[in-house]
C-alpha cells in the first residue's frame, strides 16, 4: 500500500466482550458505519439496536476498508483473519486490519506477514485502561506497523483512545503492551502485600490509602484499585485468566529474547493459584485475595 491511504467510515469490529463493546459503540457515537461480529448474539443484538450492522468476517472483507479486531488471545485473532472463514478470503489491498487484542507479539508479527501477502495493511494496537476507560473513550493505544496506515485510521483509533502513539514497525505495540501489563500486574501484586499488611496490623486501610495517596506510592493502579478492594468488588474490568494469558505471553517473549524476568514469573504463579482457587473471572485487583488467604485476612472498610 503506497502513497497516500484513504479509508471511509465503513468499518468492521470482531470482539464484543468488556472492551470491545464499548470501544464499538464509541466508533458508533463518532459517526462510524459498523459491522459487528461475536460469538454472544446478545452482544451482537445489542451493538444492532444501537446502529450496527452484524456481519460475519468474510463479509467484512468485502464490504469494510477497516476491521478492528478485540479478542482474548492469538488463536482467535489468527481464526478470524486467516483461518478459512476469516478476512483474508475478501479482503482486498484496500483493507486495513487493526488488530487491539492482547497477543504474542510473534503472532502478530506472523499474522502482519500473511496480510501483507494479499497488500493488506496491519496494525497492532493494543489497548491500557480497563472497562472504565474503554466506556468513556480514553484508554491509552500503542501501536505497531507503518507510519503512512497509522495516520490514515488515526481519527479511528482517537474515537475509542485520548492517548494514541504510534511505537514503532508490527509488533511494536503488542511488545508495550506486554511491558505495560507487567507494569500493572506487579503494581497490584505490590500493593496488595501492603494492603494486607496493614490490615493484619489492625490498623484503618481507607485512611492509610489516603495518606499515602497523594506521595511516590500513589499511582492510577492505586485510585483504580483500592476502592474497589475496600468495597470487595472484583466484577472483572480486567480479568484474571486474561492477565494470566497476558503474563505467560510476556514470559515466554522474554524467554525467547534472553531476559529474565523474576518476579513477573512469581506474579505468573499467584495468577495460576487464583484460578485454580475459582478466581479466574474475577477483576485482576483480586490478586489481593491471594494475600489475604496465606495471612487470614481480609482488607475492606472498618
């Protein structure tokens, strides 16, 4: 795809679960023609009744010059772009594909390779934030791919992002992805030892969580985080066997490029241990619950 690219406001969006609904109806609300597609009709119905369309990828091939794809790991993002019923079949070299899940980015790499062989454009652009960023349209994009495609589906990615930043070629994006849920995941692993802590010593954790707020431990995982837990609320914006899949696709990069990575392999275990306690769906802030059973307690308001 040379020169400059133009895309109408035709676009496809595969994935409808607690980010992509609604970074589809924002799509929506900015004005964008949308053809929806998911295994959970209900998800579907609702995405109709707001203004969608449901198609099935194949038709997004031949009808859509954008299709974003927002799927829980790389076998379903490699189903629906080259698996025989996926885009690849009608897609044409005015298609851009836009893959926001959360994968490998070997995978991405590969899939951007397969694409390239029929001229369509990929780009990798997952996504920083959760549901509640997702709702309101500022969740934090990296993306990865070819800066001349990046500025062509710019205003796309800003209906759903406030803060958009292109990194670098493919799988630039799904890298910082994987170095921001490290990140993150470690921030909650931290901050539920001292969460714990304080609550094993008696002592009030609200009041603790606002003096200490406002200094170098305060942090977005903390104001996003500690209320929730104070209100034992862990309905899932990001959920733990997604972080699970998450954390085993930064080990095994790391792996892969020789870098050795400690205590986000420990953090890899507690994730295996939550699920296997019956905690896999819950918000990865139940990483506290963890904690609180190796030292009977339970962090929440006085």
């Amino acid at each position: 795809m040379k020169g400059e690219v133009k895309v109408t406001k035709n676009i496809g969006f595969i994935g409808l679960g607690i980010m992509g609904k609604p970074m589809s109806l924002n799509l929506l609300k900015a004005g964008y023609n949308l053809i929806v597609n998911d295994i959970n009709e209900q998800s579907v119905d609702a995405l109709v009744k707001a203004g969608a369309k449901a198609g099935t990828p194949i038709e997004m091939g031949e009808q859509c010059d954008v299709i974003i794809t927002m799927l829980p790991a790389s076998q379903h993002v490699k189903q629906v772009v080259v698996g025989d019923k996926g885009i690849l079949k009608t897609a044409t070299q005015r298609t851009i594909l836009i893959d926001m899940s959360s994968i490998s980015p070997v995978v991405s790499v590969e899939i951007a390779n397969e694409a390239a062989k029929q001229g369509v454009e990929m780009l990798d652009a997952p996504v920083s934030g959760g549901e509640p960023k997702a709702i309101d349209g500022t969740l934090s994009i990296m993306v990865g791919g070819e800066k001349i495609v990046f500025e062509a589906v710019k205003d796309i990615l800003h209906a759903m992002g406030s803060d958009v930043v292109l990194i670098g070629g493919n799988g630039s994006g799904t890298t910082a992805k994987l170095a921001n849920q490290i990140i993150v995941n470690l921030n909650i692993a931290a901050m539920s030892e001292a969460l714990v802590l304080a609550s094993k010593a008696g002592i009030n954790v609200e009041k603790m969580y606002h003096a200490i707020r406002g200094g170098l431990a305060g942090s977005a995982v903390l104001d996003a985080k500690v209320p929730l837990i104070l209100d034992r609320n862990f309905v899932a914006g990001g959920r733990i066997d997604i972080n699970l899949k998450d954390l085993t696709n930064v080990m095994e990069t790391a792996h892969e490029i020789g870098v050795p990575l400690p205590l986000s392999s420990q953090l890899l275990e507690i994730f295996h241990a939550l699920k296997v306690d019956g905690k896999a769906g819950d918000d990865h802030g139940g990483i506290v619950q963890y904690y609180e059973k190796l030292a009977n307690t339970e962090v929440r308001k006085v």
